[in-house]
C-alpha cells in the first residue's frame, strides 16, 4: 500500500468531523447507507467465507471488525479475545480503532464502547471513515485525490454522453444514466446506451446495478425506489458505491496495459523467426544451386568435335545470360535480409542470430568464391579445347591432302620398279630405262620431304590427341612402308640396270636432257599447286599479310618458271625435228620420262588458274581480320570506357558512406539516385556484352586496344550492383536504428566523424584497436573492470584516470564491448554495428524484467498463468503461442495446468532457452 501522509487524511477528514450526525436519523438516508455499507462490507468479508446481517450488531464483539480491516488492508491485527465478556468485545474493537488510527486516520467521538452497545450513528459513522481510508483516499486523477479525484473521473469517463452531467455524488445520479454511462464507456458490449430515457430512471438504475452485480462483480448496494424516493440521495452511499466502478475498471486498464506490451513482444519474436526461417530457407537454396553448379564447371570432359564443343560454350553463355544473375540477386537480397534482421533484433534487445552450421553469409561468400572460380577456369577450357579442335582439324585435313597427294603418286609405283622390261630391251632402251631410273631416283628424292611432312603431321596429331589418330596412324605406318619398299626396288632395279648398262651403248642425250629438266620443273610446278590450294588460319591483319606477301614472291617467280617451261618444251621440239630430220624411228615415247610435254602445260594452266583464286582467298581473309580489328576496337573503345566508370561510381559510393553531408535520409536519396543511374547505365552493359558474343563468334582469342576483359566488366559491375544495394542498405538500417533510438542527426554526426576519423584505410570497418581508440575520443568510459560508471568519480579514481591519460581500458570489458559489436567474432567492427552499441548506450529498450512484470498483472499477482488466463487476456494466436512454449510451473503454490511464465520471458531475450 502506499505511504500515507497525515497531514493529506486530516484535510480530506475535516469536512466529516463536522458531519450532521442528525441526517442519519432521516430513515431515507440511514435506510440508504445501512444497505450501501453492509454490502460493501459483504463485498470483502465474503473473501474470507463470511457476512454480516446487520450491521450494528455483527461488529459488536469486534471479530468481524477485525476480520474486515485484515482483508482490504491485506495485513495481520493482533490476535482478538474470544470471550464473551463485554470486556472482550472492547478489547477487541480497540484493536481495529487503533488499527484505524495508525493508517493516520483521525476518529472524532467515536469510542468502543459505542459500537459495542450497538449505536447505529457512531457505527455507521466508523464504516463510513473505513471505506474513505481504504477505497477512496487512494483514488488520484491528475493531482486530485479522494472525493475530488473520484468525481473528476466520473466527469472524465462521462464526458462524451451529452444527457449526463456529474456534478455532485446525490442528485447527479437519480437519472441512473451516470451509472449507466460509465459502464458502457468501459463495457461497451454490456448496456446498448441509445436505448435508455432520461424520463425512465427506474429502468436506468436498476439496469446498471443488474449489470454491475452480473458483470462487474460489484454487488448491489442502493436500492433504486431509495434513490427515486429521495430527494437527494445519501451522498456517502452513492460515493461507496461509485468507488467500487473505479476499482472495477482501474484494474482492468492495467491488465489491458499488461496484454498490450505482451503482444507487442510476441508480435516482435514471431515476426524474427520468420524472418530466421526464410533466411535459412535462401541459404539452403542457393548453397544447393552451387553445389549442382560447380560440378557442371569443373567438368573437363574434352569433345572430339568443333560443333560439340560450341555447344557447351553456348551453355556456357546461358548459364552466364540466364542462369547466373538471378543468383547473383538472391546472393545480395540473403546479405540484404540477414543485415535487416540482425538490426531488428538488436533494436528489439534480442540475441544476435546465428544461422545453421554451413549456413553463415561468410560460408556462402566463400561457395560463390569457388563457384567463381570454377567458372573462370570452365571458360578458359572452353576456349582453350576450342582452339586444340580448330589445330587438330586444320592439321588432319593437311594431312589427308598430303596424304592423298602422295598416293596418287606413288599408285603403281612399285610394279613399275618390278618390271623386266630391259631383258628383251636394246641398247637404246636399256640406255633410256637407265636413265630413266635415274629421273625416278630424283623424283623420290624430291617425294622425301613430303613423306617427312606427312609423318611430322601425324605426329603432332597424336601429341594433341587427336581422336582419330588410330586412323591416321594406320595410314601414315602404311605410307612409310611403302616408302621403304620404293626405296629397296629402286635399288634393287639399279643394280640391274647398271648389269645391263655395259649391253646398251646409246641413249638420247635430249631426251634425258628433257627427262632432267621436266622432273623437278614438274615436281615444282606440282608443289605449287599444293601450295595454292594449301588452306591456312590466321588470327590478325598481321598473319594475312605475311601469307599475301609471301604470295606476291610466289607470283614474282612465275616468269622464271615459265622460261624454264618453254625451255623444257624446246628440248622436245628439238627431239622432234631430229627425228623428223634423221628420220630417227621412234617406237614409242620418251625412254626417261613419262612427264610429256601436254602435262606440263596442262599442269602449268591449273597453276596459273589456281593464283587468282589464291589472290581471292586472301582477300577475303584480309577482309576477315579487318572486320575483325574493327570489332576488337569496337570492343575496346566501350571497354576502356566502362571499366573507368565503374571503377569511379565505387569510389565515389565510399565517399557517399564515409562522409556527412547532410541528414541520414538525404545520403539514403543520393544513394538511390546514384543506383538509378546505375540502372540506366545497364544498356552500355548488355551492348558490351553483344559485341563480346560478337567477338567470341568470330573466334578472336585476344585484343591489344583493351586491358579489360568482359569478365573483368561482369565482376565489376555485379560488385557495383551489390555495393550500392548493401550500402543503401545500411543507410536504412541506420535511419531505423536512429529513429528507434531516439538518436539526433548531430549525434549520428558525431559518431560518423569518430569512426571515419580512425577507419584509415577506408575499409568501412573498425578493427578492436582502432575500435578502442574510437570509444575513448568519444568519452566513453571503459576503465578496469570493477569500475561501474556512477556519473562520478572519487579522488583516487580521478588520480588514475590522469596518470593513464583517461579511459584505462580492462580486457574483461573491452571484451564484453567486443562481443556486442561483434557477434560472429570477424575481427571488425562495422559502423552499423557501432551505430547500435553507442545507440544501445542511451536508449531504452523492453527488458525480460518488464515482460515477467506484465504476465504477473495478468495472473493477479500470482507465481504462475493459467491457459484461461492467458486466452483471456491475449489475442488467439499469441496466446497459443505462450501455451504451446511455456514450461509447467512447479513451485509449492502450483495448481493443475499452472504455467512457468518467469522461464518464458528470461528466454525471450536470449537469457534462457526456449
């Protein structure tokens, strides 16, 4: 009970001290306040199993007296007497007079032995000084308390009902609409008000005291014939009865007031689990699309085929295109979502939340780091097997040329060199098939650096594992047998023809002559057309040109070689007009050559048909690599501009963090101004990324007018998406962190200019030193660790404080600071999380404390909360969720299905579990 001053009961008592005890004798008002006081009186006796009848003989011995004041007072008397003795009966009402008396009430003229003989004004007068001690004095409405208090809350409550007008505690009331009006202000639901008449008081009054009795538990204490019969109704009555609406509704105010901040808590716990429920959720899913993903990229499993290859590199460019940025955003939106999260549960004074083992933003940054990885080293393969496929293609389709070209020479070769033809020749025919062998000899001398070339491609073949090399081995082993076999009959027919050569005298110089001249021009000419027909791949202007200008030589040398031509030609005309002359009889054609004179011009016009469609073939190349080099500069010109400007909108989106021009909402509109020129800016981006598809169709490998790659610009760009989204994001949370707090601008200034001051490298964090040295310029005061922070130090302190230049830091502590600002022990500290703690500082936050002290109001006082108690006070949903979560209560004063609600709200802050 509260404190009780004297001086404050003797003024509210004076007025009665000179009470006009001859009213009492009117049988209107002692009918009216014998009624009033007994039931009041019955209203708390019956706490204790008990009642009275009458009531100036129940308190005549002093038992029930005693038994009254110890039940509305909730304190001990001293024991009473139980004899029967008048003595006793005095005695006893003694003890509640002197009770009466220390609560600093003053008793004027009424004495035990009064109330003993049952005198009906002095008993009267004693309840009557009871009721204002114990139900009216505490009664206090803006600085106004007892009888002026209660009839200012009445006036308060019945303001807004125009036909009620409280003025006094007697004829204000005779209408009953007071009665009724300060129920339907509180019980809405109980009385429907548009109903009532002013000309129908009867109804009124007996309305309200059936409500009242029924609903309110306020039993009935006037009459209402009384009251309308009375002129003015008995003012102390109406004054008792009226106190107990007070207490009625007073006290359902607070458990309204208790039920409101249990729901807020609640609302506030299950909004953060759901928001814990989805952030794991995210995590799960995006740490499985990795875990699928980089198997896929570290898959080097190489195609034997160009087109299967450009197959995967166009899956490649759609997991880049389509499968990726949608990633990249859940990625931002995760950090986004557990940043929101960790501040509204700072701000809600909750434990910081600690995702699933494997589940934290680090442990998904460092997955997207291997993912990063495995795709740079996935495109890399790409472009790398693309070009061993592209080598090995040009390189088997020159060896199949060559290899062709060689056995269409070599066809019939070999029974050729099998032949006995110089066993029935002449001597002019074995001379001639002498001869003749010699000019094979040097045409299979000319025919070795072919076959080397031919054995030299199909190894290089084999050293780039070339998927048919089975088949080109095979080709090439039966190639060089051959050509061993040519090499053993040739020898092997020389021998016999040098056996023969002493049988055959003459041989016909021009014809060997021509044989000599007509093998290597034909073996050139030949060679040539090899050449011409030659394909070729090159990757710059560079390399075409070398191949034109080698080309041009070529040409210069035509002329040459068609002199040579006509030479050989007029060797066989000369044969020809010997013949013709010396009627030389020529059996057949010449003896040292097969190579005749139609051959070679028939060889010499395809060479000469084959250079312009060489000219045209390196024309087009040429045309080739300058569209080429005007996409590589096209490429660069755009690149060397994108990448500077990302670079720049990076640093100057720092600069916007660290510094403080103006309010926190103007930096939060500058921010989003600067992602919404970011945003426009993504056309450069996806242009960038045509002429790069451009690029890699083209099969270009590498560009001198740029340093920047477009992996280079994707990464870029995607940390400026997520740089400028996390910092708006902080700016957000500093604002909610600012207006939750109740932070000015010029402290939120302050603390920005302390910790850009010691945040050197610009990082946007702290590390615990720097962090130290921030607190301290502050002023904030973290000394030994048995030093609590008084607002004031004594000499001693104050000595130390100077010696160690102020703020002397303890580890314990600084520890303790360390572990608030940062939770997931990273070794920084962020300057949001600083925001919190010098926010935390000063600020005011709902405490397990206040939360025990609400479920109490609602269990009345009680150790423990019923499941009744708790539907009956908290919405459903919130109240099942305290059912659901609280722990039986198993003190000595427990009853059936009794509820710990003490546990419950300790784990609600992280001070227990749940």
């Amino acid at each position: 009970m509260d404190h009780y001053d004297p001086q404050q009961t003797n003024d509210y008592m004076q007025p009665e001290e000179d009470w006009d005890r001859d009213l009492l004798l009117d049988p209107a008002w002692e009918k009216q306040q014998r009624k009033t006081f007994t039931a009041w009186c019955n209203s708390h006796l019956r706490k204790a199993g008990t009642q009275i009848e009458n009531i100036e003989e129940d308190f005549r011995d002093g038992l029930k007296l005693m038994l009254l004041l110890e039940v509305i007072s909730g304190e001990r008397l001293a024991k009473p007497e139980r004899g029967k003795m008048r003595v006793h009966k005095i005695s006893n009402v003694n003890k509640a007079l002197d009770f009466i008396a220390s609560k600093g009430v003053k008793l004027v003229s009424i004495g035990a032995e009064e109330i003993v003989d049952g005198n009906v004004k002095m008993t009267l007068g004693m309840i009557w000084t009871i009721i204002l001690r114990f139900a009216i004095q505490d009664i206090s409405v803006e600085e106004t308390s007892a009888k002026e208090g209660l009839l200012l809350w009445c006036q308060r409550k019945t303001a807004p009902y125009k036909n009620v007008n409280i003025q006094n505690f007697h004829i204000s009331w005779k209408d009953g609409l007071g009665f009724c009006a300060l129920i339907h202000r509180h019980r809405p639901e109980l009385i429907d008000y548009g109903k009532l008449r002013k000309d129908d008081p009867l109804t009124n009054l007996n309305t309200a005291f059936d409500v009242a009795e029924k609903y309110l538990d306020i039993p009935k204490m006037l009459d209402a014939e009384d009251i309308i019969g009375t002129l003015r109704p008995d003012e102390k009555a109406i004054m008792t009865y009226v106190s107990c609406y007070y207490h009625a509704f007073s006290g359902a105010q607070k458990a309204e007031t208790a039920a409101n901040r249990i729901c807020k808590v609640l609302a506030v716990n299950q909004e953060n689990e759901q928001l814990m429920e989805d952030y794991e959720k995210l995590a799960s899913d995006l740490l499985e699309w990795i875990r699928r993903t980089i198997p896929w990229l570290e898959n080097r499993a190489p195609e034997n085929t160009m087109q299967a290859m450009q197959q995967k590199l166009e899956d490649f460019r759609d997991y880049r295109r389509l499968h990726k940025p949608p990633k990249v955003q859940e990625k931002c939106q995760l950090e986004i979502n557990f940043n929101t999260l960790q501040t509204k549960l700072r701000l809600s004074n909750r434990p910081a939340f600690m995702p699933s083992e494997g589940k934290m933003v680090s442990d998904i940054n460092n997955a997207w780091g291997g993912l990063e990885q495995a795709e740079k080293g996935y495109e890399e393969w790409l472009l790398n097997e693309i070009r061993r496929l592209e080598r090995l293609d040009h390189l088997a389709e020159k060896f199949r040329q060559k290899a062709s070209i060689h056995e269409a020479w070599t066809d019939g070769k070999e029974a050729m060199l099998q032949q006995k033809d110089y066993e029935t020749a002449t001597l002019s025919e074995i001379k001639a098939l002498l001869k003749k062998h010699e000019a094979f000899e040097s045409d299979l001398a000319a025919h070795q650096d072919r076959v080397e070339q031919i054995a030299a491609i199909a190894q290089e073949l084999n050293e780039l594992d070339y998927y048919d090399s089975p088949s080109v081995n095979a080709r090439c082993q039966k190639i060089c047998d051959q050509w061993d076999n040519l090499g053993a009959l040739t020898q092997k027919r020389r021998e016999a023809l040098e056996r023969t050569e002493k049988l055959l005298e003459t041989i016909d110089q021009l014809y060997l002559e021509y044989a000599k001249r007509a093998a290597p021009f034909n073996n050139w000419m030949e060679g040539a057309m090899e050449d011409l027909q030659d394909t070729f791949i090159v990757h710059t202007i560079e390399e075409i040109q070398g191949l034109t200008t080698a080309h041009e030589q070529f040409k210069a040398t035509l002329p040459d070689a068609d002199k040579e031509r006509q030479a050989i030609l007029g060797i066989h005309n000369e044969v020809s007009k010997i013949v013709q002359t010396y009627h030389v009889n020529m059996a057949g054609t010449n003896p040292y050559t097969t190579i005749t004179p139609h051959e070679i011009n028939g060889k010499w016009e395809h060479v000469r048909q084959l250079v312009p469609r060489r000219d045209q073939a390196l024309m087009e190349e040429h045309a080739r690599q300058q569209q080429n080099e005007r996409l590589r500069k096209q490429f660069g010109a755009q690149a060397n501009v994108i990448g500077p400007w990302i670079q720049t909108k990076m640093e100057e989106i720092g600069r916007i963090s660290i510094e403080m021009h103006g309010t926190l909402e103007d930096q939060l509109n500058h921010l989003r101004q600067y992602e919404k020129s970011i945003v426009n800016y993504k056309p450069k981006i996806d242009q960038l990324e045509g002429d790069h598809q451009q690029i890699q169709e083209a099969l270009i490998f590498d560009n001198k007018h740029t340093n920047y790659t477009m992996e280079h610009i994707r990464v870029g760009w995607e940390q400026l998406l997520t740089t400028i989204a996390r910092t708006i994001n902080e700016v957000e949370n500093q604002i909610l962190t600012r207006d939750a707090k109740g932070i000015s601008q010029e402290q939120m200034n302050e603390f920005r200019a302390s910790f850009n001051h010691f945040d050197r490298d610009h990082s946007g964090t702290l590390g615990p030193e720097e962090f130290k040295a921030c607190l301290i310029s502050l002023g904030y005061d973290i000394g030994n660790d048995a030093q609590k922070k008084t607002g004031m130090m004594d000499c001693e302190d104050f000595r130390a404080c100077l010696i160690s230049m102020g703020y002397n830091m303890g580890e314990a502590e600084f520890a303790r600071i360390m572990s608030i600002v940062d939770p997931n022990r990273l070794g920084v500290v962020t300057f949001q999380a600083f925001i919190d703690f010098m926010s935390r500082e000063t600020a005011d936050t709902d405490t397990a404390d206040q939360v025990m002290a609400s479920f109490k109001i609602l269990a009345g006082d009680k150790n423990y909360i019923t499941v009744d108690e708790l539907r009956r006070e908290l919405p459903p949903d919130q109240a099942e969720y305290c059912i659901a979560r609280m722990a039986p209560y198993n003190g000595r004063d427990a009853v059936p299905g009794a509820l710990d609600y003490m546990s419950f709200s300790t784990a609600l802050y992280g001070e227990s579990d749940l």
